[in-house]
C-alpha cells in the first residue's frame, strides 16, 4: 500500500462521513473563513466531500478542491456539480496558478504519518503560494491518544437512506516512539442483519508535540508561523489542546 494511500477514504467509510459529518462545525469554518477575501484564488488540499468547499463557494469565494478519494469528491460533486476539484494524490499535484490561500481543515495534515513525506508535502504547498498568500491548517496533539485496545469493538453504528446499518468497528494502539495512533478499522454494512458490504481501513494519525511542527515549517521555509490552541486564535503553550492551528507566511 503507498503511504500516501494508507488512509483512504473508501465508499463504506465515505458513506458514514457523510451521515456523521455533513457539514461543517460553525466555529471551525468561521476560522478558516476569517482569513478568506473575495478575488483571490483559495486552494484547499483533502478536501474530501466538500463539508467547507461548499460554504466558501456558496459565500462567492474563488475556491478549487483536490482530494485522493473518488469516492469523497463524487459526493461533493453530487451537491456542488460546478465545484472546481481535481481527483489527485496531493504529492503529485502541481496546479497551474499560485494560490492567495491555502487551507487544510479537521486535522488532516496528521494522516501523514510518514514524517519525510510530511515535509515533502508541506515543501509543495508554500511553492503554491503566491509571494504575499497563507498557508492555514490543524493538527492533532498528543492529547488526542486513544487508549490502547487490542480488540475490534463497535465505535459507531448508523443507519443509511437505505434502512441499512452501517457499523464501524475499530481497536486502537500508540506507537511511543513514533507519535503514531493507529487505529485500524473494518466497515460494515447490514441489511436485516445480512453483511452486504465490508471495507477495510488503515487508519493512522501522527500526534504532535508542542514546538514539533514549528521547527518542520522553520526548515521547509516559512518565514512566519503563528501557533493557536483554539477557533478563538488563542497562542498555544503547551500540546495539553487536543489540537494546533497554524498560519503560516512565507
């Protein structure tokens, strides 16, 4: 499996998403919102079902979208089908246009478990800044560690449009060492408690230490770095916030 791919959101995966997070927190997208300006063109990576592309297209924002996952951009294109998104590996992307602002919301920037291609990828998106653009995005802390589980358990049960039961059954294990979460999860759908469908996902986090992320931006090139604990722009002290939001100037 790419390391890229590791976690990718397939159609059982999507479909709960979708039920358990159709839109967006208002506070969350209010914070991104705040550093949006009408005319300048906005770019936001993994963007998945569209959950904050929507918002700012429908507010008139000049807004394109790439996300790895068919699955996720066929959902979004299902609510927005003018949207301006791209089905790409976020590696291998290299857009035409240089970007006012760029935005990676809900942590994601933590899926990339594998630090050296962390950077790789962070390297990329200041080369599509634009001279004066920002570069805004979250990741989760080492606050956010899940107690070890060695056993698969029901984490979440819904049902679909379908009458369908869709459950997620995951275990959880925290590699020290490499600040992993790792966090394994089968999907199942049933009909009538009949399995029709299942999907398994690989999915791991990498948790961030308080200054860790800082010193990644120091060296790929950012000249300015604000680190906030909160929606509320308040400056992080310590990595005891369950996430860190960074502005990022080049």
């Amino acid at each position: 499996m790419n390391k890229a791919e590791r976690n990718y959101y397939g159609s059982l995966c999507t479909e709960m998403y979708e039920i358990l997070h159709e839109k967006a927190p208002q506070d969350e997208l209010d914070f991104y919102l705040s550093y949006a300006e009408k005319g300048k063109k906005i770019l936001e990576p993994l963007c998945g079902s569209g959950r904050f592309l929507i918002p700012f297209a429908e507010r008139g924002f000049d807004i394109s979208g790439i996300d790895l996952s068919n699955e996720m951009l066929q959902k979004l294109k299902q609510k927005l089908p003018e949207a301006k998104v791209a089905q790409a590996d976020i590696i291998e992307y290299s857009p035409k246009e240089k970007f006012d602002y760029i935005f990676i919301s809900s942590g994601s920037v933590s899926l990339f478990t594998d630090i050296d291609l962390c950077k790789q990828i962070l390297c990329r998106i200041k080369e599509w800044l634009s001279p004066t653009g920002k570069f805004v995005f979250a990741v989760d802390t080492i606050a956010n560690r899940c107690a070890d589980d060695n056993n698969y358990a029901t984490a979440v049960s819904v049902m679909t449009k379908e009458n369908c039961e869709l459950v997620l059954k995951s275990k959880n294990y925290y590699d020290k060492q490499s600040q992993t979460q790792f966090s394994p999860g089968i999907y199942e759908m049933y009909r009538d408690t009949v399995l029709i469908q299942s999907e398994f996902m690989d999915f791991q986090t990498h948790l961030y230490k308080y200054g860790e992320m800082e010193q990644y931006l120091k060296e790929i090139g950012f000249t300015q770095v604000k680190t906030f604990s909160s929606f509320d722009k308040e400056i992080a002290i310590n990595d005891q916030c369950e996430m860190f939001l960074f502005e990022c100037v080049v």
